[in-house]
C-alpha cells in the first residue's frame, strides 16, 4: 500500500525546500511577534537550508531514481488535481527520463553550492538561505510541471530568486548585474506568456475547452496543450477555425518561444547578462545560474518548442544550429584573450551550452540524448571549476590569471582537482563530458559534416582557453610571494569539489543507467515530431524529417 509520501513523491521533492524556508519564516515570525524573542540565528537558517536541501537529494535519489522504470516510455509518477478546470488551469506534474535526469543534477547541486559559500557569503544569511531555498523549488517545480502556465509560475520564481541572490549578495556590481539579468529575464518571460496564451487561443478554438496540460490525461476529450494543430502558414484554413493570422503560425510562436529560451540558457547575441551575472554572484549563485538555471531554456526546447512546432523546428533548424556555431566560436575566442579566470571560465560555458544547443536541432537520436548527458556533465563539470575558483579567491582576493602560478607546489589537491574538472569540461574519454561531446559528434556529424567539424575546432579552441589558464595558474614557476603562503583545501573543501569529481568519472565510465532512461523520452519526441510533420490534417504536410535516423529510434506504442 502506497503512503501519502510514495503518491506525492514528484510533489514533495519540489516543495520540500521551500517548506523548509516557509517554516523558517514562520519560527520567526511566532518567536518575534508572540514570544519577542530574536529566534534563531542566521548560522542555523543557513544550517537548516542545508539540511533541507540535502532531504529533498535524498528524497529525491530514493523516491525518483529508484523508483523510475527506465522501460516506460511515457511520463512516470504523475499527479494532477484540478485547480481552475474553466480556465484550463491544473496542478500536473510527473517525469521522465530527461526531467527526472535534470532533477537529480539539481538537488545535488544545491546543497553543494550552499557549503562551497560557506565562508564566502555574510549576512544577512537568513534571507540568503530563504532565496536560495525558494530557488531549488522553483527549478525543480519547472522540470516537473505538466501545465503551461504552472511552468510559467515556478520559470519566473527562478528569476526573482536568482536577482536577490546575486544583487544582495554579489560583488560591487551585484545589484546592477542582477538588474540587467532581471530585464533580459523579464523579456524572455513575456515573450513566452504571450506566445503561450496565442497557442492556448488555438487549442481553445480547437477542442471548445480550455487545457494547458502538457500530456493527455486519462480519457480527458480537449486536446493537450502539446496536441494543438498550429498552422503552419498565415493562408493555412483548420477544421473549425476562421483564416489564421501571421503571428498564429508555427514560425512565429517558435521565433517567440526559442527567444525566451534562448535568453535563459543563453545563447549568442542573447548572453548579455549571464558574464557580469556570474562574475559578480557569490560562488553558490555562480554555480546554480550557470548549472542549473541555464538548462530550463534547453529542457523547454525539447519539453515545449520541438514537440509543439515540428514544422518550424525543421524550418529554422540551420538558423539555430547558425547560433551554436557562432556561439562555440565567438565564446572560444573571448576565452583566449581573458585574464580573468571566473569570466574565462563564463564563456568557456557559453560555448558548451551552444554545443548542445546543436546537438539538439541535429534532431538526430545520438546527438539528443548526447546534448542532454552533456547537460549533466556541463553541470557538474561547471560547478567544480567555479568552487575551486571561488576558493582561490577567498585566499588571494584576486580572479587575475597574471596573479597566480605554480600553485600546484603549495596546493597539490586543488591542482589536481582543477585539472580533472578541466578534463571533463574538454571532454576527455573517462569522463562526463566526453560521452556527451561524443554522441552529439556522432549524431551530428550524418546531418551536417561542415557543421560537426566548424563546432569540433570550435570546442578545440575553447579547450585551449581553459588548459592555457589552467595550466599558468597550476603549473610554472612559483614567483609572488603571496602564493608561496597558500594553504591547500580543507576537508570540507575536499569533500565539496570531491562529490562532483566522483559522478564526472562514474558517468565517463559507466554511463549505461544514465543512457537507459534517457533515450525512451528522445525516442518517443522524435517519433512525435516526425508523425506531426507528416500529418495529412495539416495543410503543408508531407515534409520528410530527413535528419531523422529511423533506424536508431524505437517507434513507442
């Protein structure tokens, strides 16, 4: 028999951080306004955060992953209560393997990220340990959602949390970091809101009820919000429907959708706030905006824009595989020329999230489920590279690459911790990075050669940007004397980058359990996307997805 916490698994794991913060409020609201006391102090906030955030992994490792099937296909422990059925408005939320693999990444980075700031971030740690609570749930609750406009609700908690975390907390830009991060994120918000509102339009008119649900649900007659026949052109006519307008077809809505994804992830020319964001965070925000938070615009690519405009998707594909490559290139050459290590670091990321922005428009099985194993990777990876930064500068006050050197004398553990997350992020065979490197080459490579070789010296360049740093800030000659002095990691320093390194070179090494639950889910989109382009309803069907391989996909049920 099933307990209340086995038939809300998906729900307690995205709400238990923040009931954790909301009990924290509440504490202190009885103990000051009823007892007037002060309540606890900021240190056991932050104590509790962690506490909470390290439940919600293990809630999550042993209520998700353990109890995933990773032979099903379809949406996996799903839970829906009907909040406004006139509006089309529910509580649905259940995952599979891409989301339940994003999920995992995410409540183990959280409270990671909260120890690697430990002695970085001052008070008031109440309200930091709130932010960043409310944070986990809202990226969380976004990877889990199964309605539109309650994905909506938690993509944008995870903007107003990351402006806190990085005005409040960051550096002496912080405040106007995080206002330029809240503008580009506000833009990307309603662009979304309102290309979803002209596609809940078109479903409206379509099945005479209104429905935002992302999956079908049982026997429900309306067609989901994902099963909407958008029209491919202006002149096209649907059953039903009246002359649609321009901005009602496929190009449109997707130009709209891939804007605000691409402002989240971000994407090249849209990255205008994500280098002075990350510079001037706090490690822990560092590491949850650039490992986490960036990866909702890749996971909506393949959770709404793909599925909902196939046409567009293949329309577009060279525009946006066009990105990635100027963003691999343009990222790669930036890194070359910085001296700052933590904005090298920035767009050594840029251009990984533009690699697997092409691994995902190949449309090709391989290089899909490797763009989303080389989200993992890049999390992890990421994260390591920006703790370790962010201990050298607790010791040094300094990110200039010209102020360190020869630190592999004094801090043999550090160097060799940066130099197996500099491998991961490069993607050397053993590691995380290249299973995912791998299978985008080879996935990519049948659809476009020219393409998979651009983004290959791409990748080589941005390598060489980061083993350049690497290399003159651990190696060489141990000249400033404020280096000498350095003293290696301490244990819990140890411990924090060691919990990353050991899934990097698990996954390189036996990425089986990650591959098996991710591929049923690319399968079944691929085969989705290829059944609607073809579908003889739509006017202007009969567009073969040529970059489909029908051999490597399984046809679901």
């Amino acid at each position: 028999m099933l307990t209340p916490l086995d038939a809300n698994i998906v729900s307690w794991v995205a709400f238990l951080p923040m009931l954790t913060a909301l009990s924290l409020l509440s504490v202190r609201v009885v103990a000051t306004s009823i007892f007037n006391l002060q309540g606890l102090p900021g240190t056991a906030w932050r104590a509790i955060a962690l506490l909470g955030s390290s439940a919600t992994f293990v809630l999550a490792f042993f209520g998700l992953w353990q109890g995933f099937d990773p032979e099903i296909t379809d949406y996996q422990m799903i839970e829906r209560l009907t909040w406004i059925p006139s509006l089309g408005l529910n509580y649905f939320v259940g995952v599979d393997g891409i989301s339940l693999l994003l999920v995992m990444l995410t409540t183990f980075i959280v409270p990671i990220a909260i120890v690697s700031s430990w002695r970085e971030v001052g008070d008031p740690l109440k309200s930091y340990s709130v932010f960043l609570l409310f944070l986990e749930t809202g990226i969380v609750g976004a990877l889990v959602s199964l309605n539109a406009i309650q994905l909506y609700f938690f993509w944008e908690l995870t903007l107003i949390s990351s402006f806190f975390i990085v005005g409040r907390w960051g550096g002496v830009n912080g405040l106007r970091a995080a206002v330029k991060y809240l503008i580009f994120g506000a833009s990307g918000f309603f662009l979304m809101l309102a290309a979803t509102l002209v596609v809940y339009r078109l479903n409206l008119e379509q099945g005479g009820a209104a429905n935002f649900d992302l999956a079908p649900w049982l026997d429900l007659a309306s067609p989901g919000f994902l099963e909407t026949r958008v029209p491919i052109a202006a002149t096209a006519l649907l059953e039903g429907q009246a002359g649609a307008k321009w901005w009602q077809t496929q190009s449109w809505l997707f130009v709209a959708f891939a804007l605000a994804f691409a402002i989240k992830i971000p994407l090249l020319p849209f990255h205008g706030w994500y280098n002075d964001t990350q510079c001037e965070a706090p490690t822990s925000g560092s590491v949850i905006i650039s490992a986490l938070v960036a990866k909702l615009g890749l996971f909506a690519f393949l959770r709404i824009a793909l599925p909902l405009f196939p046409h567009a998707a293949m329309e577009l594909m060279p525009w946006l595989c066009g990105l990635a490559l100027a963003g691999i290139a343009i990222s790669a050459l930036l890194a070359l020329a910085q001296q700052d290590v933590k904005r090298l670091v920035g767009y050594m990321s840029l251009a990984h999230v533009s690699f697997i922005v092409l691994g995902i428009f190949s449309l090709e099985h391989h290089a899909v489920v490797g763009a989303v194993v080389h989200m993992l990777s890049h999390g992890l990876s990421i994260s390591a590279l920006f703790i370790l930064i962010g201990f050298l500068v607790e010791r040094r006050s300094t990110r200039e690459l010209a102020q360190f050197g020869g630190l592999a004398k004094p801090m043999p553990v550090c160097a060799a911790f940066f130099v197996v997350a500099t491998l991961a992020q490069v993607g050397v065979p053993g590691t995380s990075g290249f299973v995912g490197s791998f299978l985008v080459f080879l996935g990519s490579f049948p659809v476009g050669r020219f393409t998979t070789l651009v983004a290959l010296v791409g990748m080589v360049l941005a390598a060489c940007g980061l083993m350049r740093a690497v290399g003159k800030m651990m190696l060489g000659p141990l000249e400033a004397a404020e280096n000498r002095g350095m003293i290696d990691l301490n244990m819990r320093e140890r411990i924090v980058v060691l919990l990353l390194i050991v899934p990097i070179l698990w996954v390189g090494v036996y990425p089986n359990p990650i591959l098996r639950r991710i591929e049923p889910p690319v399968s079944l989109l691929l085969n989705g996307m290829a059944r609607a382009i073809n579908d003889p309803g739509l006017p202007g069907s009969g567009v073969e997805l040529t970059a489909l391989d029908p051999q490597t996909v399984n046809t679901p049920p």
